[in-house]
C-alpha cells in the first residue's frame, strides 16, 4: 500500500496508473462502515484509493473539528488489512491552494435537512469532493447512505458538472441495537450509548414525524429535525453527554404510515438500511 501526503507525488503516480480505480473518500477515525465501502471497491474495481481527510470547511462548528477523532495510524493498518492500494492524506494548503476563494454550491437541497443547522456545510463537503474526485479521476466513487443527504448531493454534482466517476450509494452499517455506525459514536460517553439507538428505534415509528420529534425529546435528545420527503425520513439529534455533546444523524425509508412533508417521489438510487 503506498501512501501519499504530496500531492504532486500522487498526481505524478494517478497519471501511470490504469484499470478501474474505486475511490473511498473518508475524514479517518475508519470503522466497520468505511470498511464496507473499501470492502466493496476492492471487490469491484482493480485499484482501490483512500483518501484521509479532515476537511476543516465543511465544519460549521469549530469545537466538532477540535474534537473529531483522529486515528491515522489505526487507519493506515485497517486500509493496509483491507487491501487498499493507495492512500492520500493531503495538507489543507495543498488540497486548498485557493484558500477556499473557489466553491462548489448548490442552491436547493443543500439548504434543507442538515444544510438548515449546519450553515456552509454542504459547500464544504461538494467542493471538497470536486476536489478529490478531480485528484483520483476514478471509475467509481463509493458512499455510505448514512449520510444520504450527502450522497444525493454529491451524485447530482457528479450530474450536472459532467464527471465520468459513478457515485455508489452503499448500505448503513449498523450496530446490532440499530445504531448507525458513525466517527462520532466514539465519542459518546456510556450513559449517552445506551440512549442512542433510540434515535433509529423512534425514526422507524409509523407515527407523525412532531410525534417522533416529540418522543425523541421525551427520551433526552435535542432534536435538530425529523422531516420525511421523497420517500424517506430524515432525521439529526444531539445527545448531550456529561463532557461533550454528539450530533448523530440517520435515515431510513419512510415508514408506510408516516406522515409526509413533501410527497415529492422517491429519490433515484434509494436503497432500503
Ligand atoms: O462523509 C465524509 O466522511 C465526508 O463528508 C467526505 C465525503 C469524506 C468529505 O470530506
């Protein structure tokens, strides 16, 4: 496995490069669910490349980025384990030689959901993953639909800029009580862990998104929202836990009787989690 903090030394080596190149981008703290995304481009293409990134610009919150956990040498060993063939970790000042003065927005969907709670969010991520997907030119790019609002929005930029890489939605990854599998659940202290699947339990109730919005509150969440639209229900939470609070977010399809905001039609590529 061959890692590549330059830049200009990973330009140099995609150029000799051919095959089918599967791309796994990822912020680090790898776990079972970044593991399914490597585990599948492995399996699909004859070049698999890992980017380890922590993207400072699609942090709304300075003090999440402050605490977002880092365990690159954990992750060298797990992509090694995996059967990664490449790894780039690059620096902001490369991966932003603009200083970030160049953008990549979008102006519907990237406000809603988490774009409504995380200002600038979404243009962080998108114009990061211009980025990567420029760097790596691959064949397939893969995404975990944990984060599908994310997923959407990276494949319709994939869409409407032309880009030859196909975006592969993959299944959440769960722990066996439910909880989506997230860098952040390691930072859940034991009292807010035990809370947690309740989040996906309640999001999975055939009731109103205000009456789950309500339970999730009676239980002890702070709720940022639980919407249902295009034939999924969405929703973010904070569990606030004696140290830190930790934001999760999760999704699911939407529950047959689930009362919906927007009966806008199912999002092309859905797949059940
Ligand atoms: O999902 C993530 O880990 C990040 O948002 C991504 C896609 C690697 C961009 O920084």
């Amino acid at each position: 496995m061959k890692v590549y903090e330059s830049l200009d030394d990973w330009r140099a080596a995609r150029r000799a490069l051919s095959g089918r190149i599967g791309f796994v981008p990822t912020m680090g703290a790898l776990h079972r669910g970044h593991a399914s995304l490597i585990e599948r481009s492995v399996a699909e293409c004859d070049v698999t490349v890992l980017s380890i990134y922590l993207n400072p610009t699609q942090f709304n919150n300075p003090d999440d980025l402050a605490h977002y956990p880092r365990t690159l040498e954990a992750d060298l060993d797990m992509a090694r384990e995996l059967g990664v063939d490449v790894v780039v970790t690059p620096t902001y000042d490369a991966l932003y030689p603009d200083g970030y003065r160049y953008r990549v927005e979008e102006g519907e969907f990237s406000g809603e959901l988490c774009g409504a709670h995380r200002p600038g969010h979404f243009t962080g991520v998108l114009t990061v993953v211009m980025k990567l997907l420029n760097l790596v030119r691959p064949d397939r790019a893969y995404f975990g639909e944990k984060d599908y609002q994310q997923f959407e929005l990276i494949r319709g930029m994939a869409d409407a800029f032309f880009l030859d890489a196909e975006i592969v939605p993959c299944r959440t990854v769960r722990e066996a009580d439910g909880l989506a599998l997230s860098s952040r659940n390691a930072l859940l202290d034991a009292e807010g862990r035990r809370l947690a699947p309740r989040f996906h339990c309640l999001l999975r109730s055939p009731e109103s998104d205000a009456a789950v919005r309500e339970r999730l509150a009676r239980a002890g969440f702070e709720v940022d929202y639980v919407e249902t639209r295009h034939g999924r229900r969405f929703g973010a939470v904070t569990v606030h836990g004696r140290t830190r609070d930790v934001r999760l977010i999760d999704n699911v399809p939407a529950p047959a009787t689930a009362r919906s905001d927007d009966a806008a039609g199912v999002l092309p590529g859905a797949v059940n989690a």
